[in-house]
C-alpha cells in the first residue's frame, strides 16, 4: 500500500511505540489533511496527545466493533495480526497495513538485505552494515534492531540492511536478498503456534529474489529447498567456521578468536554477513578484516566487566532457551552461574534441561513467571547441579551472589522474553546492570543505526 492511497480514508493507528510515533510523523507529512486516530494503552494517552495534539486518542485496546470504523488500520508490529477482533473487522473490510508495509510500498527499488532468525538477527544486520561501510558502500541500518524505516523514507542509501521480526516478515518487499539467520519456536503467544510462527518467518522468502540461509539447519533447508534462488551460509564451498578460523572455501580468512563478540554462533553470524556483502556485489575477502573492529551490540552476550570479584555478563536478548545455550557454549570452560526466567510463553525448555543434566557443571538460578516451571524440569529430570529458585531478578541477582565463588561468572541469559517484570529485554539488561554494580553508561546505544 501507498502512502497516497489513505488519502480521503478513515484511518487508525493501533500502538504508539517507536514505529506507531514514524507512521504519525510521516503522515502528517506527506497528509496534513488526514483525520487520525490512535489506539494505545491508557497509560500512553497523556504522552500520544502530548506528542501529536491533532490526533484523536483512544486509551485501551479496541474491539472489533470499534476497529471496523475505519476503512484502514496501520498496525504495530507488537500487535498480533491474529487477534480476533482484528481478524473479524478484516472479515468486514478493514484494510490492515504497518509502517514497514507502508516503507516498502514507497521504496520498492530499494536495493534491500532483509534479516530475520529466531536468533543471530540484529548481529548480522549490524555486521553487513558494518562490512559495507568497510567498503565505503554508503548503508542504510535499519529495522527491528531499533531505527524504524519510516524515519529514513526520504534518506538515500546504496544498500539496506534491515533487520525484520517474525511479526513484521509478512508486511517486506520486495527483497533482493532475503537472509534467515535460525529457526526456532520463538513468539507463540503472537503466532499462536509454533506452525505458524514458522510459516510466518518464511513469507521472507516469498518476496525475496534471493534468499541466504544457514546450511547447519537441516528443517530450515528443506523448508526452504523450493525457492529458485536459495544460497546458503555455512558450508565448506562458501564461507564457514572451521578449526578456529572464518574460511571462504578452503581459504583460512579471519581468526575466530579476533572476533569482538563471543561464541561459535556470532562466528556463523560473521559467515552469513560475509556471504550477504558477496552476494550483493561487494569484495568480502577485502571486508573481513573489518570484523576485529565491530562493536557488540547491548544485551547480547556483553561483557559489563568485573565487580566486586565477579565477571558480570549480559545477554538480557536472549529469550529462547537455544540462546542461552548457546551463551553458556561461548563462555567455554568457565564456571557460571546462570540467571535464567521471565515471562512464560510456553516454551520446550526440554533440550537445555537435557543439556544441563548431561554436564551440571553450572549453578542454575531459576525465576520471573516462569522460574518454577524450569525449576521443576530440571529436578524432574534429576539435573545433579545446584538449583535456586528466585521471585524476581533482584532476588536471583542476590542470590547468584551468595553463591557464586570469586573469580566466578554471573550470566543474565533468560531465555524468556521480559514482560512480567520490565517492558522489553532492554530495562531488563541495563537493571541487570545496575544490580551488578555498574553505570548506566556502559550500556550504550546501537551503534551505526541510520544511513551512513
């Protein structure tokens, strides 16, 4: 959908995140005449009037009856497109679009590297745009990692790396590479099954004309082996991760150990940013020494340092309990003490309860709504380590204290999503901070968001 075709239209804005506040902005733009209303939380309504003293609020989320007023919903990408009452104002003609629909449908020769996984997603965004720029290829970085399109509409870019949820694949294209990080069950509770959610990671593939997935991922290569023009990351052809080194081929090129972020994974991550600057034109080879100088990004395996005789570390992104093995893999031999828990959205935690009882080698401090839940498959599963169980993250910060020898690690790796303590993973893991001892300061922002 165009900007231009809501002109004239009855039109409502459902959510007043960071992408609801660009959609106002670009409407009142490009539409000044344009009557619209907002739907938002009733905490939100003071601040959206504040913001935009032309828009017709509404506190609460709206019914079916309330959404089948308006001839067009631009929806944000926190609200499901499967809830009932919008699924039944669609049965009545209401037309559902979102500010990445809308950015697409103005930008459609846009030269676009859309990444999406269950994880890996915001570090190969980040690293494509980084290896670009390396190159001085003048790059757009943008998406879900925190940066919505509408706010770069006008701005010019030779490319567009752009990081896509599962909530807003669906909404892209066209796409000229399409890139698919993992998959894995994330996001039920939006989806409504992990059926779903997988088919609604792979509309990526629909639009995109290429499309670049992870060789190691036997269900996603076959869910994947239709598409005509399927490349994949990770193989010994192309670029991979083999004794201790990123290779291109048989060709040794960047010493894993060199890489600023940790892990076997971010390894692979490296390999998929390598093989997407390739496809899109780029000398990769010539790019890859960029790689000792990308910046982690926050929340995501951070290294906050050393406080009080511990090693604090942050990975308040990871909300599936793969990501905190894998996290608990990049850390290698060390002993850790791990905070895992949060808001329960119905995971398996069966394989890392499997993994932790194989070698119970770390001390597991288990809370948020779905502490106990863990708790009890882990004893169920006679996991031999040592198990505390927390209300909250203040109680199990403390806790992993008491119990954590000097020298030791304390790991922030829930594994579950943050909302029945804190508003998203980033309140999560800068309190995570703050707990430990350390200024707000030392969690910076995303570095390189924008057209540079």
């Amino acid at each position: 959908m165009r900007i231009a075709e809501l002109a004239g239209k009855r039109v409502a804005i459902w959510g007043f995140g960071r992408e609801g506040k660009a959609v106002v902005g670009v409407l009142r733009a490009r539409l000044p005449e344009l009557s619209l209303t907002l739907f938002c939380s009733e905490v939100e309504v003071a601040a959206a009037k504040a913001f935009d003293s032309a828009l017709v609020v509404k506190g609460g989320e709206p019914d079916a009856t309330a959404l089948s007023a308006f001839d067009v919903l631009v929806k944000s990408p926190g609200v499901s497109a499967y809830k009932p009452a919008l699924l039944a104002a669609q049965s009545e003609g209401l037309a559902v679009t979102s500010g990445t629909a809308l950015w697409f449908g103005e930008r459609p020769d846009a030269h676009v590297v859309a990444v999406t996984g269950t994880k890996g997603k915001s570090t190969t965004t980040a690293l494509i745009a980084h290896l670009a720029r390396a190159l001085c290829i003048r790059t757009a970085l943008a998406g879900n990692i925190g940066m919505q399109m509408l706010e770069l509409l006008d701005g010019q870019a030779e490319l567009w790396a752009v990081e896509l949820s599962s909530f807003q694949t669906g909404e892209a294209g066209p796409v000229q590479l399409g890139v698919i990080t993992s998959l894995y069950e994330e996001h039920l509770d939006w989806h409504g099954s992990r059926e779903r959610y997988v088919a609604d990671k792979l509309k990526l593939a629909d639009v995109s004309r290429y499309l670049l997935v992870n060789a190691l991922q036997p269900g996603l290569l076959e869910k994947t082996a239709g598409h005509p023009h399927r490349l994949l990351f990770g193989q010994p052809t192309g670029w991979h991760v083999r004794d201790g080194f990123i290779h291109r081929g048989e060709k040794p090129v960047f010493a894993v150990a060199d890489l600023p972020v940790p892990g076997a994974h971010n390894a692979l991550n490296a390999c998929a940013a390598l093989t997407a600057i390739e496809v899109s034109g780029g000398d990769a080879l010539a790019a890859a020494p960029a790689l000792a100088n990308f910046h982690p990004l926050p929340h995501r395996l951070q290294p906050l340092g050393e406080r009080d005789g511990w090693y604090w570390v942050n990975d308040s992104i990871s909300t599936t309990p793969e990501a905190t093995l894998a996290a608990l893999a990049s850390l290698g031999a060390r002993a850790v003490t791990v905070i895992v828990g949060g808001h329960d959205r119905g995971l398996d935690w069966g394989g890392f309860v499997a993994r932790m009882c194989a070698a119970p080698s770390h001390t597991i401090v288990a809370q948020g709504s779905n502490g106990t839940r863990i708790a009890r498959a882990l004893r169920d599963a006679g996991f031999a380590g040592h198990l505390i169980e927390a209300a909250g993250l203040k109680e199990a910060v403390d806790r992993a204290r008491s119990v954590t020898p000097v020298g030791g690690t304390i790991l922030l790796s829930p594994g579950a999503p943050s909302f029945d303590q804190f508003r998203d993973y980033a309140e999560r893991g800068r309190r995570f901070a703050e707990m430990a001892g350390f200024e707000d300061k030392i969690i910076c922002d995303i570095e390189g968001l924008g057209i540079v």
